[in-house]
C-alpha cells in the first residue's frame, strides 16, 4: 500500500505571468518650467489649444477707477493665434477700463499696453498655429484699432494734453 499523501496538488494558477510584462505607457519626461536641455526638453504647448510651438510670455490688462485697481494677467504659453487673440482682448479691455484712475493714467496703464505690445510682437513671429486634436484656437477677433472701444482712450489722452498744455500755457 502506497500511501502516498495528495501531493499533485496544482500549483496555484499565477494569472499574472511573471516577465517583463509590466505595460508602463512610456511617459514622456515632462519638465512644467520648461528647464532642462533647450533641445530635447519638450516645450509646453499652447495653453488654450495645446498647439506647438507656444510663447511662454504672459499678457496683462488694467482696470483704474477711481480709486480701485484691478490688475489682470494670463500667463502662458500661448500660440500664436490664441497669444494674438488674448493680446487683442485684454488690450481693448486696457484701452477702454485703464484710465481712470490717476495713477493708472500716467503710469499702470501705459506700461500695460507697452508690455502687450511687446507680448503681440513675441506671439506674430510664431508659425501659424495648428491646434492639438479636438482642441481649437480662441478667434482672433478684430485688430484692436478696428474696435471702437480703443477709442476710448482719446478722452483720458486728450484730457492729459490738455492739461499739459494749460500747465505749459500758465507757467510763463
Ligand atoms: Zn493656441
């Protein structure tokens, strides 16, 4: 008599086989700053339509009234439709709500649209912009001299001169 104990039991099925199966989708190294080797890191894409190549430059807009100043910002990137598109917006915004407010006037105001200029030339020297799939640009929209609303700034402007003017006038 052969008194074998049940050895043949099955081994325990292992459902996951053991090897180099692990499927790690191979995760591109992302830097969010943007540092790293200026050639192989890869540049963040347009922040609206993740289009490539994108300006990393941040656009601003300037309320004054009165006594309450509202300063905005939108960092980037940008592409060159969406960087072109804010720019406009936010400089119309600027053009219309920046003077009122004295130190807005003479100071915020002006260095607000000087920078977006700045932001508008950095966004046109990009190629045209081809948005990632199923994502779009923002519309440019108008050029801000073809809005009405930029001329609103004449009133603040003309008012300046005047005043520089009668300053000039009745300081002989
Ligand atoms: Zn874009």
């Amino acid at each position: 008599m052969t008194n074998s104990p049940y050895l043949s039991q099955p081994l325990p099925a292992h459902g996951a086989p053991h090897g180099p199966l692990a499927t790690y989708p191979a995760a591109p190294p992302q830097s969010p700053f943007g540092y790293g080797q200026p050639g192989h890191a890869p540049m963040p894409g347009c922040r609206v339509c993740g289009a490539q190549p994108a300006e990393n430059f941040t656009v601003r807009a300037h309320q004054g009234l009165l006594v309450v100043m509202r300063f905005e910002k939108l960092d980037g990137p940008f592409c060159r439709t969406c960087g072109r598109a804010v720019v406009r917006q936010m400089t119309s915004r600027t053009l219309l709500l920046g003077w009122w407010s004295p130190l807005s006037l003479v100071a915020v105001t002006p260095f607000t649209l000087v920078w977006n200029l700045i932001a508008h030339r950095k966004f046109s020297k990009l190629p045209a912009s081809m948005p990632a799939p199923g994502r779009q640009s923002l519309p440019e929209g108008a050029p801000v001299y073809r809005r009405p609303v930029a001329y609103v700034a004449l009133i603040p402007v003309a008012w300046a001169v005047w005043a520089i003017t009668g300053l000039i006038t009745h300081a002989g």
